[in-house]
C-alpha cells in the first residue's frame, strides 16, 4: 500500500513540473517571459523586473503548506497535552476509587443524603 501512495506522489510532482513548464512557456509575450513584481522583493538583486510566473506560484504553495503544518503542529500539541492531563485526572481518580474499595467495611463511613436534606 505505500509503494501505491509513494507512485501516486511521485506522478503528482511529476505532472506539477510539467504543468509550471507549460504555464512558464504560456506566460510569454514577445519571447520574454511574463514576471510578477512582489511590493516587498522589489529591493532584491537580480529581480527588479520581477519573478516568472511558475516561481511565485511554486514559492506562494510552498508557504501554504509551510504555514499549514505549523498550524497542524499547535493542534497536535495542544490535543496531546489535553489527552495527558485525562490521563493524569483519571489516574488520581483510579487510585481513590481503589482506597474506598480497599477501605475496610466495618470502618464508619458517614453517608450524607444531600437531595433529601434539599427536599425538606
């Protein structure tokens, strides 16, 4: 099953880079390919004309999937931390309700009836 899910991945990258390919080859206007300008990378050496087409689309998924995990990684984390404190709590819970079993019957033990106290 994971040889499957490993082809199956390997084809979607396969097909992604063909796909920035075309669009790389579709963005061209008089034999110059198109370029995006980014407002913050305008500064940067090398890109004062801007960025192709095909990197801004491969650069902004990329920052997707970056921002997604982290998110991903704080949900995780909080849920494992919430699980660790049930089990915390049903431990200390488990260790009392086995001293009142343990605890001898012939012990007085004084059991008030709170509802009918209420009632009355």
């Amino acid at each position: 099953m994971k040889l499957i899910k490993y082809l199956f991945w390997v084809l979607l990258l396969i097909a992604s880079l063909i796909f920035l390919v075309q669009l790389n080859e579709l963005n061209q206007f008089d034999g110059n390919t198109l370029t995006i300008k980014i407002p913050f990378l305008l500064n940067m050496e090398g890109y004062e004309e801007g960025f192709n087409v095909w990197l801004v689309l491969v650069l902004s998924l990329t920052i997707g999937v970056v921002i997604g995990f982290l998110l991903a990684s704080f949900q995780i984390i909080a849920h494992k931390k919430e699980a660790f404190s049930i089990k915390s709590k049903l431990r200390r819970t488990q260790i009392e309700l086995d001293s009142l079993r343990n605890q001898s019957i012939e012990d007085e033990i004084e059991l008030i009836d709170e509802i009918s106290d209420e009632i009355l």
